[in-house]
C-alpha cells in the first residue's frame, strides 16, 4: 500500500468513527443541556458558587456572567505565572515576565492558546496542571454554553430566557469535558503519552551519558487539549512531541478528539431546535468543507512543491515519520478549520499552498466544523446571513427557524463577520509598519509576512497554531496578539447573545 | 444595563468561587485520578517507555537520540532542536521544529548538505549510494527533533556500512533491520518505521560491544 492510500484511508477511519458517534454524542449534549435533575456533584458546586441553577437569565445578564467568570480567569492564570517562583510545584521554575503572562492567561482563557513560551522550561506543574489545563475545560465550556444559548434562542419564542450561564457551564465541563477526557487521558497513556509527576530527572543515554527530562501530568492536559479544541502543547513541539502524541493511533485518536464534539452539536441543535434536518444541513456544511480542504492538503503535501521539499524528495520537513505526510495532513487542516491550533507537525515548512491552506481555514472563522460551541455559533451567524441574502434574492421575508431576520440582526451578523478581519489586518498592518516587529521574523521576505500574517489570523480567531519562526516573545507580540484573542473571542460573543434574544420577542 | 458597583463586585465574586471549585475538580480531582489510573494500570508508558540494555537505561524507546556514531545506525537530522534558555540550573532538550519555509534557501542547502553527507558516508565499495536513493527524512528536521524513527529505506540504505564497520555478514543486518520495522499500525494508521535506539540496541547486543 502506498501513502496517498493509506492516507486516504485514515481519513475514511475518521469519518466512519465520527458518523459512527456523533449520534450519541450529539443526542447526550441536546440532553446535558436540556434540563432535567442535577447530579449532587453540580449541587456541591451551585452551592459553592452561590448561584441559583435553575434562574433563567435574559442575555445581558447570560453574557454578564461570560464576561464575568473569564476575567477572573484571565486574572487568576495571570497572577499563577507571575508567582510561579515562590509557589510549590513550580520545579524551581522562575515566575513569568508581565507581558509574556498577559499573554499566556488571555491565550487560554480564550480558547486560543497561542503559545510565546516554551512548556518543558517555562511552566511548572502548578501552572500546567492547576491553571493551563483548567482553562482548556473551562474555555471550552463557556464556547459550548454560549452557543448552547444561541441555540436556545432559536429554539424558544414569546421569552427572553436564554438559560442559566452557571448551569450550562457546570454541565458542560462535570457531565461532558471531565468524563470524556478521563477515557481519553486513559486511552493515550495505553498508547505512550507520560502521565506522571516525577519532574526533572536523568535519564540514561545510548552512547553513554544522560539526558534531563521533564514529566508531567501530559496525558490529562492532551486529552483535554484536544477535546476541547484548545491545542496548548505541554511541550514546545506539541503534539508532535513524542511524549504526547507516540503513535500513528495516538495521532488519529487525537484527531477524532478535535473533531468529536464540534461534529455533534449540529445534531445537539437540530434536536433543541426540534428539526434534525436543519442541524444536519450544519453538519453537511461543515463536513463538505472539512473533507474538502484535507483533500487539497494531501494533494499539495504529496506533490511537496517547493525548492528545498523538491531537493529532500518529499514534504518531512517538520513531520514525523511514524505520522507521514498523510494523517500530518489530516490534522492540520482539522486544527485549523477548528480553534485548536495544536499541531503534530510544523504548518511553517509545508509547502507554499498547504500553509495557505491553515492560513484560509483559519480565516474562514473556523467553522468548519469550529471550536468547542464557537463552530456551531459562527455557523449559525453564516446560517442567518445566508437565509437574508436568499430572500432578498427572492423576495420574501427572511426567516431562519421561525424567526424574521431583520435589519437589527444582519447589522449585528455583519459586525461578528468583520471583528477578526479587522483584527488581522489591523494587526499586521501595524506590525509592519512599525520598525521592530519585523525583526522577530525567522524566514526572509514573502514568508517572513506569512509569520506574521499568521500569528494575528490565529490570534483573532482563537487557533493557537502558528508559522513559528516568528519569535514572539516580544512586549510588542505578547501585548498586540493578546488583545487580539480577547476582541476576537468576545466581541463576537456580544453579537451572538444579543441579536436573538430579541429576535424572540 | 445593571452595571452598579456592588452588582458588579457580587458577579466577579460568584466568577471567582466557580473558579476556585471547577479547579478543584478539573485541575486537581481529574489529574490525580488519570495519574493514578494510568500509574496502575500503565506505569511503564506512563513513565516514558525508558528502554533498558545492559542493566542500564539507555533513553526512551519514544524519544529520539543523536549521538550514536557512524558505527551504527543513524537517526534523521534535528536542526530544530535546542538547549533551554531559561531556568538555566538544568540543561533540558527543547523540541522544535527549524520552521523553515519551503522556499528557504537556508533550508536548501541543509537538505543539500544533509544528502551529501549521507551519500559519503554511506558509500562503501561495492555498494555506491545514488542522491536518488536517499529518502525524504533522511535530509529533514522532524516536528519535534526528537523523532525516534527513520523509515525502512533509509534503515536499508544504511545497512552497508553498519555491516562493514560491526563485520557482520550484509544479510545478518538486513535481518535485524527487518526485525525491527514496524508495519502500519492496523495495516493503515501512519507510515512504516524502524525505532534507532531499538535497532542499535540490538546491534550492540549482535556484536557484544560494550557501551
């Protein structure tokens, strides 16, 4: 059997394993997050928080509690770093600088997880275990309510109750994340991914001498990782990373994690909505895109263009060869047509098109099929603006599941679409014109502006992953890719929770 | 808008306590249990598949090594590999990447290079090693620089001079190296590869040389 074979067999692998799971998983979410009795878990938790789960809450007050519960998230990882020296666990690990801190807790918080650091010398176990990791469940269970609440704005008329924030937030993190990733933390370690506290150690060496590594909590942080689309890698390399990604079963596992949630909502919503075929119209949508544009991947990885790839005979630079140039492209076009951003192997030595392949499905607003929650909301703008544009050319009064679209919605539809291009061109723009920034680049020329280019198209739209021989671990890249995660997470957000709960009255 | 002060604070406070007990379950509860499953059941893999010869250990069987010498087999280059900058009291491998794009003249010549090198050193008389010959990973930097395979062609094409330097007999190493390549998992999952610390591990075993 040859690659392209083998390829395009694991791609067949991952469909048959998402169509297989998606139905239950799809059937479990619209339940999760359909009411019902709360586990004595949530109980402790709702008590604890001192919040009422079952009070309804109007969207102001839904995206308040977003809004509320992520800067003390972003706060709370920030002051984690910045002590990082002076707490236990820290592996005698230095404190982060401010701007590089900044940075880091915005990334996560955001579901971004865009990366300046260097996980095995810069973060602890506190930091990874306690502050990273949490994030990478909590951010992803915010994505899911927010969409969930989007969902049941379409679904419920004649109210302004969107749901309980703190209720969908606990559900999604205690009945779907925490589950979910303990099988799958459980299914990596089988396959090799290290899960222990032993920190920096010795280990022998072949030739005689040692080498230090550290250990770590790595499979607990990559199941979640994945899962809930974030992509912080516990090492540098990320998942391409041998410790956290040993196998060419690993390897697709971990795609199907990225994949499995953001392929069910479609169907969590059809059922909340009362119509599967409307969730399945998502589903095919996202699907046709996604099988698309791995299609184009693998053919322009296999063709390996480019004067150094032709010269090697094939496209490994940056890849693994227990992964191959097959399943390598496989996963880099489900982290970039969701907000993953993890990568088992290097975006910035792919060929020309390839790499302008993560850089469009990126800029398509990852929805295809999206984050955790932030694909099924992004679609769903899409949804709307394609439904007004269908009955301007008809001459009918749009509609979207029973509720006009009107000129309050299309505005509030247009600004979520123009947030992050603005962000990106803004950014790069900036960057460029500026004298320093460019000094950052690593590649000369019309890559070097790719780098660029790239770090603000995955900042505004939370991927994480990056052409990553830009250096950014500068004040100027920590402060401005900050602030672009945190506009393109939640002013989209805004514009989301705003429009239909009106649309309801 | 219900933007007063005292709302305000009282929303923050209630953010903070959700905080404070979902880290308690995601990021103290949840790994510990993992921790303890995987140390259970795993303790092995969940330690790093450390690789044992000679009542020693000798690296992980996952991670892959640089210096082992001409004398066996070698792994592919790692440019992208680097020596940790902070917390500089230990001196830890950074994985990495070079990054370097498709078009980079930088990139050219270390594949050029690497060919070159591979070429020479693996020519020996009466079996002449071609540029063509030379596959793809055998001239490029992995993801990670720690990559612990290579593929089965450039085992074979190293073999040769692994049997010329051990004097061992061609078809005995040919052996080994078959011993030591695994297919594609399941038939289709990744590609087919041969792990160079096993393989010399063996070697080393073969030749009764001593580390």
């Amino acid at each position: 059997m040859g690659p392209v074979l083998a390829g395009v067999l694991q791609l067949l692998a991952l469909v048959g394993a998402l169509a297989l799971l998606h139905v239950p998983a799809g059937t479990y979410l619209a339940r999760v997050y359909s009411g019902g009795r709360h586990l004595r878990v949530e109980r402790w938790i709702y008590r604890g928080v001192g919040a009422d789960p079952d009070a309804g809450m109007t969207w102001p007050a839904y995206l308040r509690g977003v809004l509320a519960f992520s800067a003390v998230g972003v706060l709370f990882l920030y002051l984690l770093m910045r002590l990082q020296g002076h707490l236990p666990g820290s592996l005698g690990f230095a404190s982060v600088g401010p701007a590089q801190s900044f940075n880091t807790a915005v990334s996560f918080v955001t579901n971004t997880n865009w990366q300046s650091y260097s996980g095995e010398q810069t973060m602890g176990h506190l930091v990874q275990t306690a502050g990273l990791a949490v994030q990478n469940f909590l951010s992803a269970a915010v994505g899911m309510a927010v969409a969930v609440a989007l969902v049941r704005g379409f679904a419920r008329s004649r109210t302004d109750d969107l749901g309980n924030f703190w209720a969908d937030l606990v559900r999604g993190t205690v009945r779907v994340l925490v589950p979910a990733a303990a099988i799958a933390a459980v299914v990596l370690v089988a396959g090799g991914v290290i899960q222990n506290f032993s920190g920096i150690h010795e280990v022998g060496q072949f030739a005689g001498g040692a080498q230090q590594w550290n250990g770590g909590a790595v499979a607990s942080q990559e199941a979640i990782k994945e899962l809930g689309t974030n992509g912080g890698g516990y090492f540098n390399a990320n998942s391409a990373h041998p410790f956290e990604n040993p196998t060419p079963f690993t390897n697709l596992f971990e795609i199907f994690l990225i994949l499995i949630i953001p392929f069910s909502l479609p169907r969590a919503f059809g059922l909340m909505v009362g119509s599967l075929r409307q969730g399945y119209a998502i589903l095919a949508t996202m699907a046709t895109i996604w099988l698309g544009f791995t299609a184009l991947m693998m053919w322009a990885e296999f063709t390996h263009h480019g004067p150094a790839l032709q010269a090697a005979g094939g496209a490994m630079e940056g890849k693994e060869v227990r992964f191959g140039v097959g399943s390598s492209s496989i996963f880099a076009v489900s982290t970039t047509l969701t907000s993953t951003g993890a990568v088992d192997s290097f975006h910035s030595s792919f060929t020309g098109l390839g790499g302008g392949l993560t850089l469009l499905s990126m800029m398509l607003g990852e929805i295809a099929p999206g984050g955790t929650g932030s694909g099924l909301y992004g679609m769903l703008v899409l949804a709307v603006i394609a439904v007004f544009i269908a009955g301007l050319m008809v001459g009918r009064t749009p509609e979207y599941l029973g509720k006009k679209i009107g000129a309050r919605e299309m505005k509030l539809a247009a600004c979520y679409l123009l947030v992050t291009p603005a962000l990106v061109l803004v950014g790069t723009a900036a960057s460029l014109a500026l004298p320093t920034p460019a000094h950052s680049m690593l590649n000369p020329g019309a890559h070097g502006f790719s780098e660029v280019l790239y770090a603000f198209t995955s900042a505004a739209n939370n991927n994480g992953s990056a052409f990553a021989g830009l250096n950014a671990n500068t004040d100027w890249f920590n402060t401005t890719t900050g602030l672009a995660m945190l506009l393109g997470r939640f002013l989209p957000m805004v514009f989301v929770l705003g429009p239909r709960a009106r649309a309801g009255k | 808008m219900n933007t007063s002060l005292t709302n305000t604070a009282r929303l923050l406070g209630a953010g903070l306590r959700a905080l404070l007990v979902l880290t308690l379950v995601t990021g103290v509860v949840y790994p510990l249990v993992v921790t303890g499953l995987a140390q259970g059941l795993f303790p092995g893999r969940a330690n790093g598949s450390e690789t044992r010869a000679d009542g020693r250990v000798v690296g992980s069987s996952l991670i892959g090594q640089q210096d082992y010498g001409l004398d066996y087999f070698q792994p592919r280059p790692a440019h992208g590999l680097g020596q940790n900058t902070l917390n500089t009291r230990y001196r830890l491998i950074l994985s990495g990447a070079t990054n370097l794009s498709a078009d980079s003249e930088v990139l050219l010549r270390q594949v050029q290079d690497a060919k070159a090198e591979v070429v020479r050193e693996n020519s020996v008389p009466g079996h002449p090693v071609r540029p063509s010959q030379v596959p793809a990973d055998a001239v490029t930097s992995s993801g990670s620089g720690l990559d612990p395979d290579i593929s089965p062609a450039y085992a074979a094409l190293q073999v040769p001079r692994v049997a010329q330097r051990n004097g061992l007999p061609v078809d005995r190493v040919e052996k080994l190296v078959r011993a030591h390549t695994e297919g594609r998992t399941l038939g289709f999952m990744g590609e087919p590869r041969v792990n160079v610390l096993e393989l010399n591990v063996a070697l080393r075993e073969l030749t009764g040389r001593k580390a």
